[in-house]
C-alpha cells in the first residue's frame, strides 16, 4: 500500500499548481534518480517492484520524446505501460470522446494517465472528470494539450536550466521562434517565476506573440516580460546579456503567406556566429523536434558544448520518473515543505443593500420607471451589452413588457449608463447570476408599489459555471460544442482588480466577462 505523502495523488496537468517547495524538491529527487539510472543502481529508483502499477499512455497525437521518455520512465520505476499513439486503432474512430475513452482506463484500475491531446485544457477536464477513493486515486500527468500548456516538457526545461546554470534566480532568459503556439513556452517560465529576479525576453513574429495571460501571469507573480517581434536584429543584440536561450520549432502551417514565413525562418536562425557571441556558461535548448528541412539551430552546433537540446530531452526520464514516483506515493517521504491545495472559490456575486424608503427613481429623466417589476441599473454604458441581457432574460420570447436604454445620469452629465426595466417580474437567482456575470457593477432593484423594497449590487464572481449559453472564446477549447467533449464551460475571476475578466478554468483564455455569452 502505497503512504500518503503530501505529493501522494498529485495531478501533473498546470504549472500553477505547482508551489516552489514542491519544485526544489522535485528538482533535486530527479537529480538523485538521473545519477542512479546512470550509474544502474536498479533498487534506488525501481521503487515500484514489489507493486501491481499501471501507466495508460494515452496519445491522441503523435509524440517521439515525451511518449517514449514516460514509457521508459514508468519501466524503470517499476510499473507496466499500456496505451496507445494515434487514434486509429482506438474506438476514438467510431466517435467515442476524451472523457468515455479515460473512463475505460479508470474502469480498467489503471493507476496513472499520461495524457497528450489537440484540445486546450484537455488534461484539466480529465482530472476534474475522474473521482476516485483517496485511498487509490487516479493521477494524470500532462504530456501537452493543444497550445495551452507542457507541464512535464515544463519541468524537466527548469531541470536542464539548472544544470546548465547552475541556478534558477537572477536569470536572463530568451524566447524565441513561437511563443504563441509552443505550448512548452506557456510552462517552464511559470516556474522559473517562483524564484527571484528571472526576466524574459521573447523574441517572435508579430504573428506568433506570447498570449497575453501567461504574460500577465508572470507579470502578476513580479516577473519582467519585454517582448521584441517588430525588431529583426533584437536577438542578435541581446545574446551577451542572456544566460539560457530556449527556440521552438516555426509552424509553418500557421502562415496564410509563404513570405511571411520565409521572412520569420530567416530572423530565427541560431548560427555559429551568434553562439561565438555568447557567455561562458551559455546554453541553448529545445523541446524538439527541429524541422530538418529548415532547422531553427544550425546543425553545426549539435556537438557545441552550449548545445542543450540532447541533454534536455534526455532529462525527461529521470523528471518524469520523479513525478510518477511522488503522485504514486513511491517517494517524497521527507518532504515537509508547502504543497498547492486548490482554495474552494467563492460562488457569491450580490451584495445587498439598504434599499431606504426612496421611490423608483432611475437617475435619469429619459426613461419612465416601472411601479412593480425589477430594474436593472448601473450597467456599463454599451447598447451592445444591456441587449444581451434582455436577450439572455428571454424577455421578448416570454412577452415580457421592458424598456431599456443608454441614458445619461442626472448626478453624472457626460457619463453614459444601461437601465433595463421590466415591469411585473422579479428575477429568479439565476437570472442575477447571469447579470453579474456580464455586466459586474451593475444594480438589480426590486420594485413593488413604486418602491425600491430590495436592492442588490452585483459583482463578478470568482467563478463562473453551470449558466447556460456561455462559451470559451478560445476555438480550440475542450469545452466548444463543436468537439462534442461535453466538457460544461467553467470560468474564474482573474482577480479582483480585474472587475471583469475571466479566465477559462481549462485552456487558461483570457475573456471579457460578457464575451461568455
């Protein structure tokens, strides 16, 4: 039986979720495991012999470096893969989703999901679909989903950084070819923001820019991020200043126009020329693959000693054996540091306030008020989102008799606000929920006999599920109909500053609150 250490039953599919007493000791476990797999001191890191342990590896894209450096880690530690790489041979051909495809493996007892899929948010929705005794939980391990995140690519990049290094604070870091879809650029600089003084500098196409909430994430976390994708010569500049370059791969697929990408191919072409301007203790990686064809790193340099990338991808074994061997309880005996447990969101978005003894008086001459119905004021002054609520409220489709405008206030001249009026309906909690959602700041007023007799000021919640209609804006979310995942949208209140933007709880996108309707 396996003990309940505190990694006992973690789930491997963000980066957020990982705290920095986590990482230092993942980090230096690996390194202890790397050493004795080199050395072939079998007993010290086949931790799962005397166990009966499954890994379904369960690839719904191709994969050559994290597919097989999993496989060969579950073997050294002791457990027995199964799976698949490729859909073809798998019932997901006949239509079968993510969700019903895990739920075989669950029924199977398997004891760990390794998981690689197009969709953003993919290995989210895999962990909050499956509930398991505490006892035996099954964990998931994300081997990259869509263009969202690598968390284990993540891990083992931050392992190579040290080593190179031989430090992770004070660092200065280049990005660069496609921050934008390499999903593995969205990973290893969350974690190296848990340690002091790192800056970023990301090199890209204009086309292929950073999304904007992994660099607001770092930026929350008091992290540097400068961005150069208009400047041609940029990288070449700041080569003596960086101690870690990390190039992806260009997409070509993702150019609509040949010249364009001849145009970013060309900017990002790592040669011997710029190695020879770079520090002592330098290093250049990548996750791989690099396209032979018009490789982002000259070839010339794969036996430089600043040359990276083999090593790198070498490193995923001994990483990932570590995080099979913490979530499985096979490890991590003498850790006592800080784990991430997820705090329980407030799901509260009204505040109620001391209606006094006024009448329905909308602040505005333009507008007559209801004597009994409800009154939405206060709402942000755009046509576009007071329609969305009488559209949302079904009020035309119940015959609902309503007035709404874009006035301006009488207190406010030159400010402009949304009143939506209804008269003879009082709204169901839902429909409040719905409202705070989309237009957080606003003011819902229950009106009887002309009085205000309840008045409630909405505010975004912290998280956002279980409305109809919503939808992530992100078309490459495991929650979009068009899948047909079934995954229901679920969104959280990126802070409370931010009155209203959210995040998808999934794929991270970032949205206006009322662009989830």
């Amino acid at each position: 039986m396996a003990e309940h250490t505190k990694f006992f039953g973690k789930n491997w599919v963000d980066v957020s979720s990982v705290t920095r007493s986590e990482l230092e000791y993942f980090l230096k476990l690996s390194a202890t495991l790397k050493e004795a797999i080199r050395e072939q001191r079998v007993n010290e890191y086949k931790l799962a012999r005397d166990r009966d342990l499954f890994a379904a590896l369960l690839f719904f894209e191709p994969s050559t470096r994290t597919r097989f450096s999993f496989e060969i880690a579950a073997l050294r530690l002791g457990l027995r893969p199964v799976g698949f790489s490729g859909t073809e041979a798998t019932s997901v051909k006949k239509g079968e989703s993510l969700l019903d495809t895990v739920d075989m493996f669950d029924a199977y007892d398997i004891d760990a999901v390794i998981l690689r899929h197009p969709l953003d948010g993919a290995a989210k929705a895999v962990t909050e679909h499956l509930v398991r005794d505490e006892a035996r939980p099954l964990c998931c391990f994300n081997g990259g989903d869509g263009q969202n995140e690598h968390p284990t690519q993540g891990l083992l990049d931050v392992f190579t950084i040290q080593e190179c290094c031989g430090r992770l604070h004070d660092l200065e870091i280049g990005i660069a070819v496609d921050p934008k879809y390499g999903r593995t650029t969205h990973s290893f600089p969350v974690l190296l923001s848990l340690f002091p003084n790192n800056r970023f500098h990301v090199f890209s196409h204009p086309d292929l820019r950073m999304p904007k909430a992994v660099i607001q994430h770092l930026e929350s976390r008091g992290v540097r991020v400068t961005e150069y994708f208009e400047e041609p010569d940029a990288l070449k500049e700041m080569l003596p200043r960086l101690d870690f370059l990390y190039m992806t791969r260009l997409q070509r697929e993702r150019f609509e126009d040949d010249a364009e990408y001849y145009a970013a191919r060309d900017m990002f072409l790592f040669t011997p020329e710029m190695m020879a301007r770079t520090k002592t203790n330098f290093g250049v990686g990548h996750p791989l693959p690099d396209n032979k064809e018009f490789p982002t790193i000259h070839p010339s340099l794969k036996t430089h000693r600043k040359y990276w990338p083999k090593r790198q991808a070498g490193n995923g074994v001994p990483t990932r054996l570590t995080e099979m061997a913490l979530s499985l309880g096979l490890a991590g005996f003498d850790f006592d540091g800080k784990c991430h447990r997820p705090r329980t969101p407030a799901t509260d978005c009204v505040r109620d306030r001391d209606p006094g003894s006024h009448k329905n008086r909308n602040g505005s001459m333009d507008i007559r008020p209801v004597v009994n119905g409800t009154v939405i004021d206060h709402v942000e002054g755009n046509p576009y989102v007071i329609q969305k609520i009488s559209k949302l409220l079904k009020l035309c489709e119940r015959g609902d008799i309503f007035r709404m405008g874009v006035v301006e206030p009488i207190k406010r001249p030159g400010t402009r606000k949304g009143v939506l009026m209804i008269k003879d309906r009082l709204l169901e909690e839902q429909d409040v929920r719905l409202i705070a959602t989309i237009a957080p700041g606003a003011t819902v007023n229950d009106i009887h006999d002309g009085r205000v007799v309840r008045k409630r000021d909405l505010f975004l919640p912290e998280i956002v599920e279980g409305l109809p209609g919503t939808h992530c804006t992100n078309h490459r979310c495991i929650t979009r109909a068009e899948y047909h995942e079934h995954v229901p949208v679920k969104a959280v209140r990126v802070s409370p500053e931010e009155k209203n933007i959210v995040k998808c709880f999934y794929c991270n996108n970032l949205m206006h609150s009322d662009e989830l309707f």
